[in-house]
C-alpha cells in the first residue's frame, strides 16, 4: 500500500478512506503532467537555495521526465491507496531513485503543489478553448459570406418581423462569441499567478525563491500573499467555468435556432442526415439530437459553476478539505466545453441552406414596417404612419423583392453593409494573442521538461 503524503504512526479507517479520496485518483490522472511538470521547477528552486544537490536534482528532473513519458503512455497508474497523483509520484521517485525521492516535498504543502497543478491545468485549458471556439467563430463568419444575399425573415416573440439575413442572422453569433473570447485576456492575467511557495497559506521558514520557480513554468508573476494563494481555490475554478458558460449560453441559442429552422415546415436549413440520429420506432425520424443535448451540455457546464460556488461560500480562511470537490467539475467543465465547441464547429460546417424556403418565408407582413418608413422619407411623420400602414395591413405588397429590401438597410451592421471586416479583424487579433500564449506555454514546457506538445 502506498504510503500517503501525511502518513505517521496509524492507517486510516477504509470506509473513511474511501470517503475522502472519492474519485479524486481517478481524475488526478488528468493533472498528473502538470504536477510533474511544477516539480521539476520546485526542485530546481529546492537547489538554487542549497536544499538538494545537483545530483539529487538530476535524479528528480529524470524520474519526473519518467513519469511525464510514462503518463502520455497512459502507464503511469495511480491507485485508491494513492489518493492522488502527488502521492504516486513522489512514491515512484522514492522507489526509483531512493531518499531524494523524499526530499522533493521539502517547502511545500499537498495545498500549493495541488495549487500549482491546477493552476497549470486551468492557464492551458483557458487557450485551448479559446483556440476551438475561435474555430466556431471563423465558421459561423464564412458561413455568414457563403450566403451574404440570402434573405430571411427576421422574428421577435416567435413572430413575422422584419426582413433579415442569413448573414446577418451568423455573423450575430459570431461577434457575440468573440465579445466572450475578448474575456480571456484579463481571465489569463487573473490565473497567470504562481501560487508555489505559499504551502499550507503561511509560507515556510525557507528562502524559497518564489520569483524563480513562477519564472520558470512561465507565470507572470507570482500570487503575491500566500493566504489568498489558498482562499483563491476554487474561486479562479469558479470564474474559468463561468468563461465556459458564456462560450456554452451562445452555443445553446444557435441550437435552439436551428432546430426551428430546420423544422420541416420551415426548411430554412437542414443538416446533413449523418449529423440527425433515428427513431426505434419511426422509420421516417431524422432527430437532430446534437443540437438537442448542446442545450443540456450547456445547462450541466452552467450547473458546474454554481457547484463551486456554493462549496466555497462560506468557507474560513486557509485551507479546509471542502476543496478538493471543486476539482471534478473544474476538469468535467473543461472537457464538456471542449466536446460542446467541436460538435457545435462540425455542425455549422454541415450546415445546408435552403434559399427558396426561405424566401417563400419572406410573406408580406415582413415589409409593413418599410412602407412606414417610405412614408416618412416622403413627408409623413412617424406615428400617422404607423398607424396608417398598421390599420391597413392588406395595402402591403404581395411581390416585395426581398434582396432589395435587405439592400437598402445602409448602415453599418445591418444586412445591406455587414461589415464582415469587423468580425474578421476581432477574430484575426484574438487568434494572434491566443496563439501567442500557447507558443509561450510550449516553449517553457519545452526549457524545463523537454516537452513539445501543451500538457493537458
């Protein structure tokens, strides 16, 4: 049985044993990489400020390259007795390598290592779902330019309203989920803090250099007062997954639109029937049960937030065990997003668009407010004119061109001059910052643990 971090002179009641690790084994196989990959920046601290050796510090940085090889292997195991990744790598660098494999805890509590793990998890996880749902955005944007002249009717309560856009209609989206991605950049800067060094809230009595170790996993800069470095667990979980609900609420809405729109009575769009799922009882079913369950998705990432927030809300200051269950539906939320974002990508891209459908759709009803503008333009004010075309509803023209109608809205942003520019410029920057960040996390990855590849 593996000999747990905190293990003195007694072992620990099964049953109560069981309680405390959970799963938490299980999903410590996704943070194994980052664990290992801070444990080789706090040797590496442990030996500027004379702790161990550069022999032992060798041996470290070998076993924890070890474990990183092994675990993108997927035979690094970690065990119930284990109770978390932490203790199964320190227990391999013992095994391995001897008494210095016990050395490596020096400084640190199982708090700030968890900490420093997380946090590497979290900085890697907030690129990469920005990176796909960048990918949802370009989509939705050369979607938008395929059917630039499309018209559609434009809706509010459900109802007839106004002429629209294809267009109009998918660049919405697209400016609406890079309004969220803008986000990440002072999301970043928030989870871009070294909390290594802050033990269990209070420092220790080492000269650790903090500075150094934050430097060399690539931090900004380090969580500067080791009691928030704790107090912030959970609290920085809570505010990546509120990231992931707003990308998830504007996945959830394209959805729900599509599914009225690819409604047979409609036909506006329809997916291709490899994207729909059947019926076991109704041979005619195409469903389009992606479109159903990103709703769901995105009520379960909703949900994960509020999970947090609520194990943290009323907890003292300094570490308490509560905790640990902010870590599943951090890791739950990240993979969820991810899944969401790339069914939603694959989707858009099949996406079929039925012009005459929705031309047909465009009945005269759509133009009433129009004839109360040309009322306007030649004289008449406002209100006469709304009244006017409002009591005489039959006046409207059966044979309205729907191209022209959409050709005389002018001003920016409307379906006669969409400015696709706009959304093309804020993609194109976003990508470059992102894609930045992620070149500057693999070249630290690569400086300290000869990894070429991001870690989760």
């Amino acid at each position: 049985m593996a000999k747990k971090l905190w293990q003195k002179n007694y072992q620990v009641d099964s049953m109560l044993e069981s309680f405390t690790v959970r799963n938490d084994y299980i999903l410590d196989q996704d943070l194994v990489l980052s664990d290992a990959f801070a444990s080789i920046a706090h040797a590496m601290g442990l030996n500027k400020i004379g702790i161990i050796s550069d022999e032992e510090l060798f041996k470290l940085s070998k076993g924890l390259k070890e474990i990183i090889e092994l675990r993108r292997q997927g035979n690094f195991k970690i065990t119930l007795s284990d109770e978390d990744c932490h203790t199964a790598i320190e227990g391999y660098l013992t095994e391995r390598y001897g008494d210095v494999g016990k050395k490596i805890h020096t400084g640190r509590s199982r708090n700030d290592q968890v900490q420093t793990a997380l946090r590497l998890f979290m900085r890697e996880a907030l690129v990469k779902t920005v990176d796909s749902a960048l990918d949802v955005a370009d989509r939705l944007i050369a979607f938008a330019e395929r059917n630039a002249d499309v018209p559609m009717p434009g809706r509010t309560h459900m109802q007839i309203a106004m002429p629209s856009s294809v267009a109009l209609w998918a660049l919405s989206f697209a400016e609406e989920m890079l309004d969220t991605l803008s986000m990440s950049s002072a999301l970043y800067d928030i989870l871009d803090q070294s909390p290594l060094g802050s033990a269990a809230s209070y420092g220790v009595p080492l000269p650790l250099d903090r500075e150094y170790t934050a430097c060399l996993m690539g931090f900004r800069k380090i969580q500067n007062n080791v009691l928030y470095a704790n107090n912030s667990r959970g609290r920085f979980e809570a505010m990546l997954l509120d990231f992931f609900s707003y990308i998830a609420l504007t996945i959830s809405k394209i959805s729900q639109d599509l599914m009225i729109f690819t409604l047979p009575e409609l036909g506006y769009f329809s997916l291709p029937k490899e994207l729909t799922t059947g019926s076991s009882i109704m041979p005619q079913k195409k469903n389009p049960d992606g479109l159903e369950l990103a709703r769901s998705r995105t009520a379960l990432i909703l949900s994960l937030s509020e999970r947090i927030k609520s194990i943290i809300k009323c907890l003292p200051s300094g570490y308490n065990r509560d905790f640990q269950d902010t870590k599943e539906p951090l890791i739950e939320g990240y993979k969820a997003i991810m899944e969401l974002i790339g069914i939603t990508s694959h989707m858009i891209e099949g996406l079929v668009v039925h012009p005459d459908a929705l031309e047909k759709g465009c009945v005269k009803e759509l133009y009433a407010t129009d004839r109360v503008m040309e009322r306007v333009l030649s004289g008449g004010n406002f209100r006469d004119s709304y009244l006017s075309v409002g009591l005489n509803l039959d006046d409207v023209k059966e044979d309205e061109d729907p191209h022209l109608a959409l050709k005389k809205r002018t001003s920016t942003g409307t379906t006669g001059n969409l400015n696709v520019d706009f959304s093309k410029e804020s993609a194109s920057m976003l990508r470059k910052d992102n894609d930045g960040r992620m070149a500057s996390l693999s070249s630290y990855y690569h400086n300290l643990a000869e990894i070429d590849e991001l870690i989760i």
